[in-house]
C-alpha cells in the first residue's frame, strides 16, 4: 500500500544515511586504536546523523547548530531515491496516494530520528528529541514528496495542461540561476582553497590528531563544503559572513580570533580587489542567461506567449532565485560555540535581498531586450 511504501522510504533514509555515516565513524574509530567504548562509537553515529538532518548538538549551556549541508544533501538524496521507488510502486500516482507516502516518510523518520536521538545521548553531548524528530521529518518529507512527483509522469502532464510554458519556465530559469551562482561560488572557493593549503594544513598540524582523528576532520570538513560554498557566494555578492569578531565581506576583512577548524583556514587576512567585480559579474551572468532562457522559452511556435511573457517569467524566476538563496544562507548559519560564535555565517535577509534584486532586475531587462531583438527582425 502507499503506507507502507512511505514508511519504507522514510526507513531507508534513515538507516542508509546512518550507514554513510557509520562508515566514516569506524574507520576513524579502528584508525585510532579503537579504544573508545563501541557503544559510545554508535551513539556518535547516531549524533552525527541527526546533526546532519539540521538537529543542534547540545553540550552543557553550548550548542552547535552549524549544520554540516554535505550531510544535509546527502539525506535528501536518499530520501529522495526512496520516494522514486515508493512511487513506481504506486502507479497510477494520484494525489490521495502521493500524500499517504509523504506522510509515510514522515513518521517513519520522524520516529526513528526521536528514537536516535534517545539512544544517542552522551554523558556531555546530546540532541533534544522533539526537535531531531521534527527536522528529520521535514527533510524526509520533502524529499519524498519531490522524488515521487518526479517519478509521476501523469501529475507532470496536469501540470503542463494547466500552466503555460512561459510560466513554467520560471521554475527552471531558478534552477539555471542557482546553478550558475553554485558553480562560480564554488570555482573562487577553490581558487581560495589552492591559495590558502599552507594555513589549512598548518592547522591540521597543529591539532595533531593521529591518523583515526585526521580521517575524522577531512570527512568532517567534506561535509562542511557545501556550507563553505553558500559562505563564499555570500561574501562574493557583497553583505560577507561573521565568524566571531572577524568579518568578511567583498570589501574587506575584519580580523579576529578564530576556532581551530581547518575549513576556517580559508578565512582570508585580506580580500583580493578582484572578489567584488567578479561578484557582479556572476550575479550579471546568472541574470543574462535566466532572460535569455525566458525569452527563448515565450518563443516558441507551439506554445505562444504575450508579448510581456518573458519578462513576467524572467522577474518570477528572479523571486524564486531570493527565496532559493535565503534557505541556503539560513541553512548556511548557525552557531560554532559560546559567546561571539554563538552565531556565525551569512545574514541571510542581506545575501537574499542582494541575489534578488540583481538577478531580478538583469534578468528582466534581458529577457525584454531579448524578445525585442527578436520580434523585431523579419524572423520575429
């Protein structure tokens, strides 16, 4: 039944994500000797897990919200994987049978991860249940509910009779913005990682963890990449990201004390004159090519669109790009520890507002300039 169906999904993202992350765990464990209680071993297991579905670890009066994102898109995957099979399971998909499995999902997880959370508890680090069964079960959910849509081709096909292209361009004119500001972010966070190795590895030296910690950290660190990628977008659009007392922004640097963590390695002393123009240049870019797919999708013959299509399309898109990019920086946030890392990251109303705008405003104007170009040559 469709019951069961999103109760397995919700089991199989649970247990999988909590066997990605036990691997991890083991090896780290066996590569320090394994002298830590095995016991102990599964209940970091089990933390870990939760704490990557967006749970705070609580640590007397500390607590540490910063989620790991890699973790994060790791647990949607999988969910959403298992919502694909729930639904081939189910077809015809109707939407009765479409919110049975996301409701599946959602107990499932959301009763495992309280029960995780129970079982995981160490004598100085905890997870408040009500919470991780709230977070697990919103993020299995939606999941869910995407990779069963995705797996319905007929729920596609209503959709499609119903809203016309040029409307439902918006949607995929958000994906191609999101992606082209993903991928520059993350093309100068390399080129910051190249620049700053010396300062990362020194701090891993420092640490000295013996071989089981330093797996530990570099699998720790992977996780936090897609974290780091959200804090250099933030930092290349303008508004920058507080880590304590230190600031960075696309004009400049305020210098601080700073955690021990081998990703803050990348924190620059100061910021190179080319951040701020190549900021505008992405922003620019993901714009430009958001107008001219607007533009190219209220052209074509076998679907016509008013002459005010493209640029209606191209200024929604740009509003789904601001919702798209304050998600990612709320996310992207949280707190490192006590007192001025209570909370660190990006303001995401300022990073949001910046993307926007300036994806809103360049899209809009190529997409009109575009579809002008267009109807007024003999082609057109």
């Amino acid at each position: 039944t469709a019951l069961v169906a999103g109760l397995l999904t919700g089991l199989w993202a649970v247990v999988a994500g909590l066997g990605v992350v036990a691997s991890g765990v083991l090896l780290a464990w066996l590569g320090s000797g394994a002298q830590a209680p095995f016991l102990d071993v599964l209940r970091v297991v089990g933390l870990g897990w939760l704490f990557g579905a967006g749970a705070t670890l609580q640590s007397a009066d500390v607590g540490w919200s910063l989620t790991p994102l890699g973790l994060t898109l790791l647990t949607i995957a999988l969910v959403y994987r298992g919502g694909l099979w729930a639904a081939e399971t189910q077809q015809p998909l109707r939407g009765s049978r479409l919110g049975v499995i996301v409701a599946g999902a959602v107990v499932s997880s959301a009763a495992l991860a309280w029960l995780i959370a129970e079982a995981s508890a160490l004598a100085a680090t905890t997870v408040e249940p009500p919470e991780a069964a709230g977070r697990a079960g919103l993020l299995c959910g939606a999941g869910a509910l995407v990779g069963s849509v995705a797996a319905a081709p007929h729920l596609r096909a209503k959709v499609t009779a119903v809203v016309p292209r040029w409307l439902r361009a918006a949607w995929s004119g958000m994906a191609l913005a999101g992606a082209v500001l993903v991928a520059g972010a993350a093309g100068v966070l390399t080129v910051a990682l190249v620049g700053s190795f010396g300062a990362v590895t020194s701090l891993l030296e420092q640490l000295a963890p013996g071989a089981g910690g330093l797996f530990a950290l570099l699998l720790i660190c992977l996780a936090y990449v897609p974290t780091a990628v959200v804090w250099t977008l933030a930092v290349l659009v303008g508004p920058g990201i507080g880590v304590g007392a230190v600031t960075v922004t696309s004009s400049g640097v305020v210098t601080g004390p700073l955690p021990g963590f081998p990703l803050l390695g990348l924190v620059p002393a100061t910021v190179p004159v080319w951040v701020a123009p190549a900021g505008v240049a992405l922003l620019l870019a993901a714009g430009v090519l958001v107008g001219l797919h607007s533009a190219r999708q209220a052209g074509l013959a076998d679907d016509p669109a008013p002459a005010w299509a493209p640029v209606a399309t191209a200024a929604i898109a740009g509003v789904g790009v601001t919702v798209l990019v304050a998600l990612a920086s709320v996310a992207a946030a949280g707190s490192m520890g006590p007192g001025g890392l209570a909370q660190v990251g990006p303001p995401a109303g300022a990073v949001a507002a910046v993307c926007g705008l300036a994806v809103t405003a360049s899209a809009a104007a190529s997409a009109a300039a575009f579809t002008w170009r267009r109807r007024s040559t003999p082609e057109g």
